[in-house]
C-alpha cells in the first residue's frame, strides 16, 4: 500500500506443503483464541488461533478444498483446506464478519507474531491451559460492529 506507512508489514501463512498461501499486508484487525469444538477438530489441536484481516489486506494463491459449516444461530462458515496436505489456512465468515477473512494464527509460523486480546470458548477450554485473565469468555461474545473504513 504505497502512502500507507502504518500497514507496509507483509506476512506469508501458508500451509505444511506451502502451495496454499495467504500474503497479509499491515496488523490484523484482531487475534483470537477459542477453545470451541469445531476449532478443536479443525485444527486437531487444543484450540484455534483466529487472526482476523480486512479481504482487500490479503492475497492468496494455491488450490485449496472448501468446507461450509453452520456455526451460532445458522451463521455460516467456510473453511479452505489444503487438499495435499490438509492444513486449514484460511476461513470466512461472511454473517459475522462481512468483508474480513479468517486465517489460521499457527500457519504464520512467528513467534513474534501479536499475542491475542481475547480467548472465547473457554467452557470447552482443556483445564491444563492458562491464558491470562485480560480478556476472557465463556463463549463467543456478540458479534463484532462492522469496521467503518478509515480514509487513508
Ligand atoms: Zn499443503
Ligand atoms: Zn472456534
């Protein structure tokens, strides 16, 4: 984004085989824990990590396999898959979160990457976890208002 000195930092996430690819310009809007059952088996871990980005801030190449799933309230959700290696890269949310893409926290593979400011879910939160007290949830709060576009 040339003229746009706050959002010039690029990420790649990709997956284990790296032909799915997702490219971030900037900072996520936010970063996410959740401990929900569907994070568990999507990631086959104990919790997601969702980073959250405005649609025009990524670029993503490769092939990837597609999943719909209903979450809260009959809201859908569309997971994108490798279809080699079957790594979750990516996801939409398009009730929720119009106009943002999700994408896995654990594909960026940065441990610098920004800590997350919310964990939601935690009623399905394995009791071996802490995570500190600042933002926690027994399940996902209402949803977040619409981002107004600031004028760059
Ligand atoms: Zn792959
Ligand atoms: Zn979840």
């Amino acid at each position: 984004m040339a003229g746009d000195a706050n959002s010039s930092r690029d990420r790649i996430a990709h997956c284990c085989c790296e032909q799915l690819r997702a490219k971030t310009t900037g900072e996520p809007l936010i970063v996410i824990t959740c401990f929900c059952e569907e994070c568990q088996r999507r990631t086959a871990s104990a919790f997601g990590i969702s980073t959250y980005w405005m649609r025009e801030h990524v670029e993503l190449s490769g092939s990837a396999t597609r999943y719909v799933r209903e979450g809260q309230n009959g809201r859908k959700a569309t997971y994108y898959f490798c279809p080699t290696c079957g790594s979750s890269v990516h996801w939409e949310l398009p009730d929720r979160r119009p106009g943002q893409l999700g994408i896995s926290g654990g594909s960026f593979c940065d441990k610098d990457f920004p800590a997350p400011s919310m964990s939601v879910w935690e009623r399905s939160k394995p009791g071996w976890i802490s995570i500190p007290a600042s933002a926690r949830f027994m399940e996902n709060p209402p949803p977040p208002p619409i981002p107004t576009r600031v004028p760059h």
